[in-house]
C-alpha cells in the first residue's frame, strides 16, 4: 500500500501541478486500459523524480494487493486490514479514515467512486461481504444506502444467506447510477453462485442479475446438469470488469465452477464459467459470450479484467476488447458483435479415465497472436546445476504426463499443468512467471 500510495503522490500531483486533470477514478482507469494522456512526466524525465511525501498505511501482518485511486486532489486507497483512507494527494495528509469495524483479510484491490454532482460524491468501499456507501468528503457513512449504509452480497442469491462465502476481493465498476459487481467464492463446493449484479447507487437495491450459472428456461441451462444451479457454485466474476459506456456494455470475465479439479457433479459444458460476457450494462442481458474453457478441470479462470482498446485489423480501426488468460494467452473480439479478429480453432483432447469425470472432447484456442507464456513443459527447460541434479530431475520428469494445455488429469501417474496454477496473466493483467504443478 505504500509503494501504490507513494507512487500516485508523486506522479499524480506532479501532473495537478502542469494544470492538466490528475483523476484516476476507477481501478485500472478507463476502460481498463491502465493508461493516462497526461504529459508531464515522460521517459526522458522520469529519473528525476523525487519522494514528495510518503504514508506508511500498515495496520497489520497482511500483505497489501491495492491500487489507491484519485479524484479532485484527493487519494483514496485501502490498508491491509481493510480500512478507507483519504488522503491529501499533494502532501499525504490524512483527512479521514473509515473503520468499518468488520476484521477484513485478503486481497482487497480498491474502491469505487461516484458522483451524480458536486453534492453527490460516493465511494463504495468493500469489507467481507459487505459494501459501504461513504460520503467522499467526510468518510461518513450514508444511512440510505442498503441496510444503515452498507449491503451484503451474501444475499440475493437464493440460497440462505448466512451460510454464504462471498467478498470482493476487486472493487465493481459504475455505469449511469448502477454498480456492477461480481465476487470471489470458495473453488470447492459448497459454494454460492457467482451472479453479476447491479445495484442502485443511491438505494443499495439491486437493479439486475445475470446467472452465471443459468435458471430453467435460460441460455446454457442445457449445458448443466438440470438441477445444477441450486447446489453448484462458483463461475464467478473475481478479476474485475470493464466498461464501454459508449455501447452501454459490462465485459465480465469469469472463473471456474466449483469444484475446481473435479466435474462429476457438474457434467456438460459448464456455460458461462470460464466465460467472457458481453452484457447489456442497463439490463443485464447478454448480448454475446466466448467460453474460453469448456467443463474446466485446470482452474483456468480468467485471471484479469479485460482491456478496451481500439486496433487495426485488415486495414481498419476496430473497437476492440482484449482478454488475458492463466495459460498466456490473448484473445481479442469486436467489442460489439463478439467476432473474433483472429481465427479460434478447437482442438480435440483425450478422455478421463477418472471415475464419475468426462472431460470435453475439444477446447479452443486462439491462432493469434503467439502465447506469451510457454505452453509446455519439456525435459531441456529441467534444472541443470549439476549433473546429478539433472538426472534426477529427468528420472522425475519421465514418471510425469506432460502433453501441453487441456490434458485431462488421470489416476495412473502425475500430469503437469504447465503454466500453473497462477501463470500466465495475473489479477492485474501483468505477466507472471509460469510455475509449473503436478497433479494426480
């Protein structure tokens, strides 16, 4: 939290300083693009920098997953044990501090902000399951939202409440007057449905959902087991979302269903886990999905928010959306119609032999552009300090399956899942190092 704090101190207010706007509202800026126009500082000057001020928000052993946002000169960001802080951006004055009295733990990767005018300035500030409405010049709570000023996402997923797990471990994102949320659940059953929901930002009631895990007489109910969305769980949205306010739509990304390894309870394609949805932002309706993963068996949830840009593709400028993947991989659609610039081919896979388990027969994988994480596992990338080590190593290695993405996990030797678990792209979209997991 230091570091992200210390770095908009000084970037942000460098550039408040040119006379150009500083606002970095949302988490991850427009469109999740993690880009700003502004001009101050550039490569050539970068070196130059120097600490203006520092704010040291450790408030516990946790360790921080947070990036702070700022609006009108002020710095509103998350500690570790989940308080909200605002602070002056110029100087790194604390101007308020919001204790919500909830323990909070885990990630908590920021807030959201919103303004329906001058006198209307609101920050959605997440703690367990709950959400707080707090005024963003005071840090007071707001009474009229939800229940005394706070919801619980818990509720409204028609199962009993208080035997739910879900938090936010990534804050929502706003469009017009709705905030537009998903979660994280448990990756074993039980757990709760990973609904998208909007909310009313003034109310706290919520506007609309969209089944992650279809109802009778929905899209993909088939793709279940008939009875699965009132016992299965998960295909949630965890990473975050993004949105183009100029169509009017939510791009959620999701994981996969629970449990992670283990489908025999969950036989089909699992439509919509491991999914990126293009909705409605207004209704929640969907306008077009790409399942990346069919029936997942690797925990290959989308890891990242996706990003909007804007590319050119056959001679043409194309407003485009681009998804990161744990496997390093990027797939890019038109953000309207849902079609794919580059061609995707599904290929096919062998069988489980796991008892009760059937995996998809084919998976699809994009032709462009290349991966940017390694996508197998092979004896001459083994450790070699020493001969001896080498060889050990190989004599590991040859008791092992590893064939590359989509093999399905067996319960005759080990199969390696290579990139791991956590590879490929991250919660931020940044590139990680691929560690490789043997699995039985």
């Amino acid at each position: 939290m230091r570091t992200a704090a210390l770095a908009l101190g000084c970037l942000l207010w460098a550039h408040t300083a040119s006379g150009q706007s500083s606002n970095w509202t949302s988490y991850g800026g427009v469109g999740q693009t993690r880009y700003s126009p502004l001009k101050q500082i550039t490569r050539q000057n970068v070196n130059q920098l120097k600490v203006a001020w520092t704010y040291d928000a450790t408030d516990g052993p946790i360790a921080s997953q947070t990036q702070p946002i700022v609006v009108n000169g002020v710095l509103f960001g998350i500690t570790p044990s989940h308080k909200t802080i605002a602070l002056d951006a110029a100087t790194g004055r604390l101007l308020w501090r919001f204790d919500s009295g909830v323990a909070g733990r885990g990630p908590n990767r920021g807030l959201v902000y919103w303004t329906g005018g001058a006198q209307q300035q609101r920050i959605f500030s997440s703690v367990q399951s709950y959400i707080y409405a707090l005024d963003a010049r005071t840090g007071k709570v707001l009474p009229g939202f939800g229940n005394e000023g706070r919801i619980d996402v818990r509720e409204g997923l028609g199962r009993d409440p208080e035997k739910q797990s879900i938090v936010l471990t990534t804050p929502g994102v706003i469009y017009k007057d709705l905030l537009i949320v998903g979660g994280r659940t448990p990756e074993a059953l039980p757990a709760p449905p990973g609904d998208v929901r909007a909310y009313d930002v003034r109310t706290g009631k919520i506007r609309w959902t969209f089944h992650t895990i279809p109802h009778p007489g929905e899209y993909g109910y088939d793709t279940w087991p008939k009875d699965a969305w009132t016992y299965t769980g998960a295909a949630n949205n965890w990473p975050g979302l993004a949105v183009d306010e100029k169509r009017g739509l939510v791009f959620v990304p999701t994981g996969s269903a629970a449990s992670d390894f283990y489908g025999g309870d969950r036989l089909g394609d699992d439509l919509f886990a491991n999914t990126l949805l293009a909705l409605n932002a207004d209704t929640g309706q969907r306008v077009w999905h790409f399942q990346a993963v069919k029936h997942d068996l690797w925990d290959r949830d989308f890891p990242s928010p996706p990003t909007l840009v804007t590319v050119k593709h056959n001679g043409k400028m194309v407003d485009a959306v681009a998804q990161t993947t744990k496997q390093g991989w990027v797939y890019l659609f038109d953000r309207f119609s849902g079609e794919p610039l580059f061609p995707i081919e599904y290929h096919p896979y062998p069988p489980s032999n796991v008892p009760g388990e059937r995996a998809a027969e084919t998976q699809p994988l994009p032709t462009k552009p290349a991966p940017f994480a390694r996508q197998r596992l092979t004896e001459d990338m083994l450790s070699n300090p020493t001969p001896a080590i080498h060889q050990w190593a190989l004599d590991q290695f040859r008791t092992f399956r590893s064939e590359g993405q989509f093999v399905p996990f067996g319960v005759d030797k080990d199969t390696v899942v290579f990139p791991g678990f956590d590879g490929g792209a991250e919660w931020g979209a940044r590139r990680s190092i691929p560690k490789p997991v043997c699995s039985t």
